[in-house]
C-alpha cells in the first residue's frame, strides 16, 4: 500500500495512491492525516487497503496524483531518532574529521535524534542565508514509521512494529558539524531540517526485496542531473532496521508516528572504500564520502559541497524500473 500527506494544513490530509504512482483517493472517512492513521493502526489498515486495492483495479477512479502537491508524509512527527546502519560511511566521514573510530561502532549502532517539528516536503528547496564554510551536503537514507514500541523491546520483535518505509534526504552541514561535536553535546545546529519522499508504503510492497528488516535495492541519487550514486541499501547495512528501533528503545518507549533513519546508504568495495559512478562503482550517497576518496587517493578533495542552484534528486525504482516512493528532488537557494 502507498500514502501520501498533500500539503494542505500543518500536518496534511492523507491520501491512497495508486501503485504506479498515478491516481490517489482521500483517505478522509478512514483517518485525516498519516498521524491519525498510524495512531490507530490495526483499526484502519483495513479499510486503507480496500481504498488502496479499489484503486488499482479501477473501481474507484481517484484522481491525478502529483509529488509536487505532496508534504512529507508525516509533515512533522514526535521523534525524528536518524540512526548509523552503514558504519563503512561513519568511518570514512570520521577519517575527513581525522577521528578515530572505535571497534564498539561496529556492534553497537550510533544515533542522533534530529529536529521533526520542521520536515521539507519532496520538493521543497533548502534555504539558506549562506553556505560559505557551512558544507552543505545532502544524505540519501531510507526511513522506516513505527506504531508505539515498548520499551525495552528486543531486535526480534522490533520489526512487528515498522509499518511504513520511506525516503530521506537528511541535509548536513559538515563545515559546522566538528565544532558542534567538540563541544561534547552532539547535533543541532549542523542537521537542519530533512525531507522525506512524496510516498511512505507498507513493508508488503517491496516483495522480496524486503527480507530481514533491509530494503535489497539500489538507491539512486544525482547532483545537478549527473548520476551520483546507486549503492545497494541491502549490501553492507550492518545493522538492519529492527535492531535500528531496538536500539532507539532501550530506555524508553517510541510514540507512534516515531521515524528512524538508516543513515547514509554506503557500500564498500573489495573490502575498501567504493568508486565513483564515472569509475564503472556505484558512487556515493553523500558528498562527504567522495571528498574522502579523492583526498585519500590525491591528497585532498576535488568536490565541492552543494551551493546556491545545485539540484539534488534521490529516489528508488523496482525491479522493472518503476519509481517506488516518488522522488525528492531539492534545490539549494539563498534566503
């Protein structure tokens, strides 16, 4: 099944749409907004999917559906907790900041809660007032929504309660990020506000390409139309996202509507750092990692952060090559 929020209201009015992405329905009789329908999940599956499979069999005609009319799904949400999965990425973004990883990253997930009173819709640009020294940079994630998670719940039974996957594009600001840090007190001013893609969809949709609590297929980014990256989010996620909500649960319980991240989807190479699309690799999911291949490889970096004008796109596609969540596509601007 595929939702949309459109963006009407502060947390937007909840839609069914159609497979391929091309005709939706309102869900307003079943539940408002997605918070409404994950608050009361079990009660109103049902009836979503009756709207959902009426309409791609043509029983209901719905209307046109368009990803520029769309907020993120959930428009603002309770907890925003963006997880570390893929720690080759952790460890080459610490090696720019010349930072030691520990062994413990490797068996026990980081995490940050970040900021989800201000999500970006799909489409929305990212402003800023400048971005000299600031490295604005983007981070292509898959996310999943949880209903309410008990405290202390195990990794076997966290998977029972991801309902929803979704797209993420959690902008960070590198050049503030290692002040921030050294003061010993995490993210904030670093991790602006993050967009999500047009449609979140139930677990059941992916197939098989949904096995053991990891996505099994490409996520495709470009920078300014040039293929950027198509890392496998199945390949190298060391931590799946049952142990993601685990994790995030150990000492308190997670409200329904909770969303949490993977962190940036990263694949190795030959047991090393991975090589650019242009090198016949499959590229990178942020600028960060590339910045770190080339000072790696030539002694310092070549690729610019993003500044005012870069468009990034990021969006996943099936087997068949048909677009899954709808694509968010941003563009950085002055204001």
């Amino acid at each position: 099944m595929k939702l949309a929020s459109l963006n009407e209201g502060r947390d937007g009015k909840l839609v069914v749409v159609s497979r391929d992405l091309k005709r939706m329905t309102s869900a307003a009789e079943v539940a408002p907004t997605m918070q409404a329908a994950i608050d009361d999940w079990d009660a109103v599956l049902p009836r979503l999917r009756g709207l959902y499979e009426s309409l791609n069999s043509g029983a209901i005609e719905g209307e046109a559906f368009r990803e520029e009319d769309c907020a993120s799904p959930l428009p603002r949400a309770y907890q925003w907790a963006d997880g570390s999965a893929y720690v080759n990425h952790v460890e080459l973004v610490r090696k720019a900041r010349n930072a030691e990883m520990p062994e413990t990253f490797w068996t026990d997930p980081l995490m940050y809660q970040g900021g989800s009173d201000t999500f970006l819709g799909p489409r929305e640009d990212i402003v800023f007032p400048t971005t000299d020294g600031w490295g604005v940079d983007f981070e292509a994630e898959i996310a999943v929504i949880t209903n309410d998670v008990p405290l202390g719940v195990s990794h076997e039974d966290a998977g029972s309660h991801i309902k929803l996957l979704m797209l993420v594009n959690d902008v960070s600001l590198r050049g503030l990020i290692p002040g921030e840090l050294a003061k010993g007190f995490g993210f904030f001013q670093s991790k602006p506000s993050s967009a999500f893609s047009p449609v979140c969809i139930t677990p059941d949709e992916l197939g098989d390409a949904w096995t053991d609590n990891k996505v099994h297929l490409p996520l495709v980014s470009h920078l300014n139309g040039d293929m950027f990256g198509k890392p496998e989010a199945g390949v190298d996620m060391t931590f799946d996202f049952a142990k993601l909500v685990s994790h995030a649960a150990k000492t308190r319980p997670l409200g329904a509507g909770a969303v949490v991240g993977s962190g940036t989807v990263s694949n190795k190479l030959d047991g090393g750092p991975g090589k650019p699309v242009s090198e016949g690799g499959v590229g990178y999911s942020c600028i960060a990692e590339i910045r770190m291949i080339e000072t790696i490889m030539n002694g310092s970096p070549s690729t610019n952060f993003m500044s005012f004008g870069d468009k990034v796109r990021i969006e996943m596609f099936d087997k068949d090559g048909a677009s899954i969540f709808g694509a968010i596509e941003q563009t950085v601007v002055k204001g």
